[in-house]
C-alpha cells in the first residue's frame, strides 16, 4: 500500500507521487481526475504499468563456447542472422539454442545464447605435406576419408609417423621426403589405396625398424598402391626392415591384413 488518506463525502484526494516498479513505466491510475477530485465513497485506487521495451542480448558461441558475439535486440523482435563461423574440418550446420536449430524468423523474447552446430566433412581434402602431416594426428573419427589432391613433398616440414586406423585415398598421387626415409605410420590399421610411395629409404639411414608404409600392420587393407624407388634395406643386424610393413599381424584373430594389386 502506497498511502491510505480519510476524506469527508465530496471532498478530494491528492494522489501519491509516481510509484517505481523494476522493468515498467508508470502510466496512471485506475481512477479518472473527477473521481480524484470529489471523492464520492470509499475506494481503492491501483496504479497501472506498462511493460518497458527492453532489449535482450542474444549470445553467439562456438562449438567450444568460445564466445563470437553478443547482439542487443529489441523485445519481441527477431535477431539478425550472423555469417557462418568457419571451423576446420567440418561444415557450419546450425545455430542451436539448446538441443534445437534456432529458427531467424522467430522473435526474441529472453535473453539467450545460440551455439554453432557443425558436421564433420566425411572426405577431407589435402593439398600439401603440412596440412597432411597436421591432419595424420588431429585425432578424427575413423570413418573419414583423408584425400590428396595433389603430390605431397615432406622435404622441409616436421612429420612424426603416427598410428593410423582411418583412410587415406591417395587418389593416383605420390608422397615422397618422409623425414628420416621414415615410414608413413608407425601401426596401420586402416586403409590405404590409390597411392604411390617414392624416392623413400637409402639403405643407410634407417635407424629403426619399419617398412615404407608402417613398422606394423594389424587389421590393415592396401589397395593400388605403389613403393617406387623405395629401399627400406640396412645390413645392421638390430634394425629389422620390410617392404609396405616390417611386420604383419595377417592371419590373428581380429587382425586380417590385405595387400591388392600392389606393386
């Protein structure tokens, strides 16, 4: 209650200054200035409200919640779409507001966050030996498809063979400048087609064991592939050398390993 006032029949009534209420503008009273002015019986008197127009803050995030922007929007209006972000690897898909694709056309009506949603692009495209030697160790699922486009050259860049369980499409390239004549993986136990292994191995610097493709192949398939000018030979007794593979798990359990139409 705001103010209680006895007045005599007829007599008048001073209202109460403005009250404040968080979120809303005052408009008036219920009563008119005639009923404030000659007071005819008892009454009670509400004040009345009007919603402010409030701007909300919508919150673009990325797929790690790493924050992109904050838009103020007007209540009840919509947001503007942003551009695309662009993550590695994948495909912008949607903006989500919890488990739901937000939809542009819907009006904001509370402050909220929206997070970039992406799909993991089922063939990825590999033009040079960095960005091949990068993605080798990314950590991706194993249903991708790792697609050269071009001859990778490993001279000058930093490569440290890495286990390797996806699939690699060589797709009638070569790779050649393996650091070391080192192999390409150190277990492979994904597939490989399509490719051509050049110039790698001299006979001399080979310091431990391996074959041009891998040390190991477990589970490993390799289909049209090609070992050109590639010596993985060493006449040190300790260091144990084969062709694709320095050793093979065919014929374990669980661990079939196939070579096709390789040369």
């Amino acid at each position: 209650m705001l103010k209680s006032e006895v007045v005599i029949a007829g007599g008048s009534v001073t209202p109460p200054e403005d009250p404040v209420r968080d979120g809303f503008v005052f408009i008036g009273w219920d009563r008119t200035a005639e009923e404030f002015a000659s007071v005819a019986e008892s009454m009670v008197v509400h004040a009345q409200y009007q919603l402010l127009d409030t701007n909300f803050t919508v919150t673009f995030v990325d797929w790690d919640d790493r924050q992109i922007s904050q838009i103020p929007v007007a209540k009840n209006t919509p947001v503007a779409r942003p551009e695309d972000p662009v993550r590695r690897y994948y495909t912008f898909r949607a903006w989500t507001n919890g488990d739901a694709d937000w939809d542009f056309a819907d009006a904001v009506a509370s402050n909220i966050t929206l997070k970039a949603a992406y799909v993991l692009d089922a063939v990825q495209n590999v033009a040079d030996a960095s960005a091949l030697a990068e993605i080798l160790v990314a950590g991706l699922p194993d249903d991708i498809t790792i697609r050269l486009t071009n001859d990778i050259d490993f001279a000058g860049v930093s490569y440290t063979a890495t286990d390797f369980s996806g699939s690699l499409d060589g797709n009638g390239h070569f790779i050649t400048g393996l650091p070391n004549n080192g192999n390409l993986f150190v277990t492979l136990s994904g597939t490989v087609r399509d490719l051509t292994m050049k110039g790698i191995g001299d006979g001399s610097t080979i310091g431990a064991n391996g074959g041009v493709f891998a040390v190991k192949a477990m589970g490993a398939s390799v289909y049209n592939c090609v070992l050109e000018n590639a010596n993985r030979s060493h006449n040190t007794s300790n260091v144990k050398c084969g062709g694709f593979f320095y050793e093979s798990r065919a014929g374990e359990e669980g661990h079939k390993t196939v070579i096709s139409n390789c040369v």
